[in-house]
C-alpha cells in the first residue's frame, strides 16, 4: 500500500494534510497521527470495516477493544451512557489529557471497536494537533497506539514510519516532547474506579479527587479486566533484565555482567559509573517523567544496534514511576529483586 506521509510541523502544509487525512478518514482509510502520549492509527469508529482495518494493519487480536478518540469533552455522552459521577470529575479535571475512561458504551460503538464488551474507552487527546485532526474527521476516531503489535508503542518518526509505512493510508507527523508512555486507563464503570493501565496521571493524582484502586497485573493467558493487559506487550528484540533494587546494588548487578554487546538502561546518579558501551540516561532518579519519556525510544534503539540483553534500572513505584516499571515489567524476560543482588556495597 501507498502511504502519504505528512509533517506537520511545516506550516505550509498543514492545512492540506488536515484536511487530507479527514477525507482519507471519511473514506474509510486508517491515518497515523500525533498525540500526547505517543502515535495513534485511527479510523472512523463507527465504520466496521475502518476499524477492521486497523486491526489488520497491526496484526491486533480482535479481543483487544480499542480507544475512541474525541476532540470535545462535552462529546463523551455521544458514545457512552451513564457518565458516572467519578467520571465526571475526572474529566473534569484531567481532560482533555493523557487520561482514558471507561463507561458503558451506546450502540453507535460497533461490536469490533469494544471487542464485544459493552463498555467504551474514551480519550480526548490534549495535543492541539490531534484534536484538531478528530475534530476535521467530524467523526470519533477509534486508535491503538500506531505500533505493530507486541513492539513498543511509537513516540519518533521513524518509530510510525519503521512500523506503518506501507500498512496506513497516510502518517502525520508531529515529533514534540512526548510523554512517551500511553495514557492512563481507568475503569469507570463500578465504585471505586480502577487503573487498569497506570500512566503520568498517576494513582496518586486520582485519589485526590476520587475514590480509585489498583488492578493488579494480571498473569498472562488469565482473564483480564482489560482484554490488553493479557498480552505480552512492549517487547524488544533483546531480552531485558529489570533490576528492581537500590540504585547501588543495582550499578553492582550490571556492573558485573555487561559486556559490549548489551545496553543498561541507568540513572544519572549511576550513569558515570558504568563504563559500558550501550548506555541509556533514564535521567535523575527523581524524575521518572524523563525516563517514561525515553523508555520505548531506548527499546527500539537498542533493536537498531542489535544488543543481546538490555539491563535496566527501576525507578520508585510511585507516581509517574509506576507506569513506567508497567511498561517495564511487561517487556522484562527477568526482574532481579534487592535479595537476588549478594554483597551489596554503597556506592563510594
Ligand atoms: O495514549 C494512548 O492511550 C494511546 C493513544 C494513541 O491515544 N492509545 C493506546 O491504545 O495506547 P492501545 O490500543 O494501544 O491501548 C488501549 C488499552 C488496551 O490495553 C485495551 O485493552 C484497553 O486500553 N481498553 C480499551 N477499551 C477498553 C474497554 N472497553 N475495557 C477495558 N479496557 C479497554
Ligand atoms: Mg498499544
């Protein structure tokens, strides 16, 4: 297939990609485009074949529901029924933004975008470029992340154009500051809602305003919650060992098995300290925002260099540092504990 490819960057084409990509939409064709958190493959959410598309272009499991995208808050009645009071306030609070919420679908929702469930996730986007993409479609926009299944979900160019060059009609490009990891899913259909995908939007942002738990993550091949939680996700070429201790005895861990051919993934605090070839800054350790945003980005550099095992180091399962070690742990072959790590000296 022949795919356009526009960036939206350059002011001068702008418009015309715009309104483009609606046309291509309105036709029934699938288009990538820019958001907050990473690339989306949309398509006209109430066309069964679109969706189907979709679907197919990424090698999806079709029990795996997608997100509708809207370009208006106020939009969200027209695909769900019973807007909760929890919901409400979420959205009132964190929409437009990284953030999904799951409500009890209206019928206008096809059986294939729900994966026959009868509720809906429901995002709208805070990228002015993305909602103004939904908003020309005049149309809610059904997306996965725009990465062929089971690899990490695009945040660069040449993430969507490695992976939907040739599987989309057309690519829009945008590439700002991301936040590099997927939105925040919450189940908003029973008390107390629940996070089912941890995102920047963290825990902790949501128990200020409502009452909200955690899923616990699923073992694989059990029945989830969240149809996409069963999947093996995120997974890079390289077999990734997270080191889930100190910062000290996790430099120890590495340290002592890294050779050339792998790549460490590590805090500026003990970034100077491993003389390695591959090594990735996840930044300071008090700020995982930075290493959310780089994480996928790692994952697919180290496939280009072709590393034979990918060591990483794991932030606080706090905040924004829980999504990131989500993201992690489902990509991890192996997650090294404290206890596993003998003899751990300070770092002098
Ligand atoms: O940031 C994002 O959310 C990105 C951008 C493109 O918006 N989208 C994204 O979509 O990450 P996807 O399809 O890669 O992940 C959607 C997740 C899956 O884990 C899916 O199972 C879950 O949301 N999900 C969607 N609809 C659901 C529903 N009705 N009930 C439970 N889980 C749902
Ligand atoms: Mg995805």
């Amino acid at each position: 297939m022949f795919t356009e490819i526009y960036d939206l960057n350059d002011d001068k084409i702008y418009d015309f990609a715009m309104s483009r990509a609606a046309e291509i939409i309105n036709g029934d064709g699938i288009v990538v485009f820019p958001t907050e958190t990473v690339y989306g493959l949309g398509a006209n959410a109430l066309s069964v074949q679109a969706v189907g598309k979709i679907f197919k272009a990424k090698g999806r499991p079709s029990d795996n529901p997608l997100i509708v995208h809207l370009s208006d808050v106020n939009e969200i009645e027209s695909v769900a029924c019973e807007v909760t009071q929890s919901a409400s306030i979420i959205a009132k609070k964190f929409m437009p933004g990284p953030i999904t919420i799951i409500l009890k679908k209206k019928s206008v929702i096809p059986d294939v975008v729900s994966a026959g469930l009868d509720s809906v996730g429901v995002r709208v986007p805070s990228l002015q470029s993305a909602r103004d993409f939904i908003g020309r479609c005049g149309v809610a926009i059904a997306a996965p992340s725009a990465n062929i299944s089971g690899r990490p979900s695009p945040t660069l160019s040449a993430h969507v154009l490695a992976d939907m060059n040739g599987r989309a009609d057309a690519i829009l490009l945008e590439d700002n500051a991301r936040i590099g990891l997927e939105s925040t899913v919450v189940d908003c259909t029973s008390e107390p809602v629940r996070i089912l995908r941890p995102g920047l939007i963290s825990f902790e942002d949501l128990s200020e305003i409502v009452d909200v738990i955690i899923q616990d993550d699923i073992k694989i091949g059990q029945a989830p919650h969240s149809p996409g939680m069963k999947y093996r996700h995120y997974k890079p070429k390289a077999k990734v060992i997270a080191v889930n201790a100190d910062i000290f005895a996790a430099r120890r861990y590495i340290l002592e098995r890294i050779t050339d051919s792998d790549a460490a993934l590590v805090f500026d605090e003990a970034k100077d300290k491993i003389d390695a070839k591959h090594v990735f800054s996840l930044g300071q350790i008090s700020d995982p925002q930075y290493a959310a945003s780089k994480l996928f980005a790692y994952f697919r550099a180290c496939d280009e260099l072709g590393v034979r095992m990918i060591y990483s180091m794991v932030p606080p399962n706090t905040g924004v540092g829980r999504a990131f070690n989500n993201r992690l742990f489902k990509a991890a072959d192996e997650i090294v504990k404290q206890s596993d790590i003998i003899d751990c000296e300070e770092l002098t």
